[in-house]
C-alpha cells in the first residue's frame, strides 16, 4: 500500500441501505479526489516555501528547451527542481537531468494529462528543497490538463508562434485557466503569419489577467524578462 | 480525452458507494449527472467513454441522466449577472470580457438508482 494516501486499499465503508429506497442521493464532485491530493500538494507546497508552476502547451511548443535555458540561466540564485510528465520516454528527463538540477519523469501512459495524485508520489521521490521553484512540465496538450489541478500556485501556457495566434479561442479553457502566457519561439516570427497583438487580445478576451512574455528558447531573446517574473513571483511565494 | 479518465473517476465513487450497500446491490439501473456548459467537457464524449468506463462494473447496463447547469457570470462593468453560453461568449450588455464566472461549472454526480 502507498504511504503517500494508502491508494487503492482503503475504501469508506458507508453502509447505506438500499432496501429504503432505490435512488442513492450522492451528490459529488466527479474530480473531488484530484482536489483533495491537489489540496494536499499545496499545502506542503506552501509549508516548505516552495513555488510550483504548472507549464502547459501543445506537443513541441517548446516547453523542455525554455525550462533547459531558465535553469542555465538561473540555479545559481535559487534551488530548481523538475517533474516530467510524457506518456512515454524520460527524454526530457534526460535533458533536464543534463543541467544537474534533480527531476522525476512520470509516464502517464494512456492519460493525456498529469493528475494530483501522481505528483504527491513523485514529491517523495524528489524532495524538493525548502524555498526551491519546482517546474511541473505537462504532458503535451492543450485540452486536458487544464482541468486537473496539481496544487501548483500557478499555470503557465506556452504558445509558439508556428501554432498559429487564434489557439487562444480555439482552447479557451486552458487560457481561461493560465496566470501567464509565454509567446516562444519569436525567432520564428519573420517565417510565419502570426499576429502577436491579435493573440494577445484573445488570450485577455478569455482572461483579462493574463500575463504575457515573449521567449525564443533557442536565440535566448526574452529569456532575461521571464526570468524576472520568475524571481519576483518566487519573492512574493 | 479526459472524458474517458472522468468516467473512470465516476465509477470509481459509485463503487464506493454501494461497497458494503445492504441488502446488497446487484445493478446500477441509472446515474444522473449534472456537467456545467463551461466546465470543458464534451457531452458527447462523455456518453461515448461512459459504457466503456462501466464495462465490468455494475453500472455496466446504466443509463445517463444529464442534466446540464447554464453558465453565469458576473459583469465588472455592467454589475449586472448575465448568463455566458460559453467562455468565447461576451457580456450581452457590454459585449466586453470582463466578468466573473459565477455558475456553470459543475462536474458532479447526484444520485443513482440501484438494485
Ligand atoms: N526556432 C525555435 N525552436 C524552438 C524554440 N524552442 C524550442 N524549439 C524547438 O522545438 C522543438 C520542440 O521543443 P521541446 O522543448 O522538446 O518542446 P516540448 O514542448 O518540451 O515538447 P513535448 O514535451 O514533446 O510536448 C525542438 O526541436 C526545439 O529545439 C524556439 O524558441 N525557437
Ligand atoms: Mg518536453
Ligand atoms: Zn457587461
């Protein structure tokens, strides 16, 4: 049995009698059991003083390149850790792994998204350090995942100018759900028809709040902004 | 497609519901739902993973009962509740976006009929 939440094994035994009547009145939220773990995330995330971002994008935005520079750039000024989350391989593990900061791949296998409760199992394996930033990088979709809280204190969507600028109304739940969108890949910008103006007003249709940075992972342009929001919302956690 | 991970999660609690149940149940007949229009799930999707969610359970010849919860929300600059079909939908008075979602997203199991 799993010492995190005793999965599996421990059901509530509620004896409730059927023979009164044939409609069982239940009245549950169907995710209540992801809220709960991602409960328990939070809690130990705010008890060790440590900021969680939840990274979400379609598949190849460049999620792995952007965490690789920003760990470059910055685990010298704080503590870094990574989850992985890929259906399959711990490619990206590897590459984080290369900047010698610790990471925890999680295959979901069939599940196109990450859930709470795997990240409570993955927390006991990686032992983040007090006051450290934890980067969950999510599987690569732009649908599910919005719905699944880890606990995170915030989301983060990165959209790449080659998935062209109206993925915003396309998805909304996802940029419903984000506190800052990162534009990647604006190297790119010159070779393709993406309007960023036009994407930043339908991201804040679906959000007003939203934040926005513009990053090329590769060129680096942007990295320095992005940086700052990372250090100043790690000062306010 | 998290429709299909939803129901899993569905059955899962209905489980636990009739675990231990007496006199013991042989049959779940009906499952009512109620899925807010801005809670990001398929309709659809949801009748189409359900069977295949339930295959080996009790609830494996259940019928669905959706009842589906309008979406509401909050205008900032009308202070005014107006009714959002979808997050793509803007306040009807103001035609602006800046509003708070009150009401529709609901994800929730209500009752079901054993026996
Ligand atoms: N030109 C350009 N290419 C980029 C940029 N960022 C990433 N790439 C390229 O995009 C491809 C995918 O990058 P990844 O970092 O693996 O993307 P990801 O979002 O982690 O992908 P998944 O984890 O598979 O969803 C790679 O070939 C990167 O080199 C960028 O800013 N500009
Ligand atoms: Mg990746
Ligand atoms: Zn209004």
């Amino acid at each position: 049995m799993c010492g995190y939440c005793g999965c599996g094994h421990e059901h509530k035994h509620e004896h409730d009698h059927a023979h009164d009547s044939r409609i069982m009145q239940i009245e549950q939220d169907i995710l209540g059991e992801n809220q709960r773990f991602a409960d328990q995330n939070r809690a130990y995330f705010t008890q060790h003083g440590i900021l969680t971002l939840n990274l979400m994008s379609s598949p190849g935005s460049g999620k792995t390149t952007l965490l690789v520079e920003t760990i470059r750039a910055l685990k010298h000024r704080c503590a870094i850790s990574v989850i992985e989350g890929d259906q399959q391989t711990d490619l990206d593990a590897q590459r984080i792994a290369a900047t010698a900061v610790p990471v925890v791949q999680i295959n979901t296998g069939k599940a196109c998204h990450l859930n709470a409760h795997r990240i409570g199992h993955a927390l006991s394996d990686l032992a983040p350090s007090n006051n450290s930033v934890l980067f969950i990088e999510n599987v690569g979709n732009l649908v599910c995942p919005a719905l699944f809280d880890l606990g995170e204190k915030a989301k983060i969507v990165i959209l790449s100018v080659t998935e062209g600028d109206d993925k915003p109304l396309k998805y909304p739940h996802m940029f419903a759900e984000a506190s800052l969108m990162i534009i990647n890949k604006i190297d790119l910008l010159p070779y393709v028809s993406f309007n960023v103006a036009q994407c930043i007003e339908y991201a804040r249709r679906i959000n007003p709040h939203i934040a926005v940075l513009q990053t090329s992972a590769t060129t680096q342009q942007g990295l320095l902004p992005w940086c700052d929001w990372l250090l100043k919302t790690h000062a306010a956690a | 497609m998290h429709e299909l991970n939803i129901c899993v999660n569905l059955i899962r609690i209905l489980e636990d519901k009739i675990y231990n149940a007496l006199p013991p149940i042989t049959r779940i007949k009906t499952v009512w739902l109620e899925i807010g229009q801005l809670a990001g799930i398929d309709l659809d999707a949801i009748r189409f993973s359900f069977p295949i969610a339930a295959a080996h359970s009790l609830a494996k010849d259940a019928t669905l009962e959706i009842k589906t919860q309008a979406g509401s929300a909050h205008c900032h600059n009308c202070d005014k509740n107006v009714t959002i079909a979808s997050l793509l939908t803007p306040c009807a008075i103001c035609g602006q976006y800046n509003y708070t979602i009150t009401l529709g997203k609901a994800l929730r199991v209500t009752k079901m009929e054993t026996e």
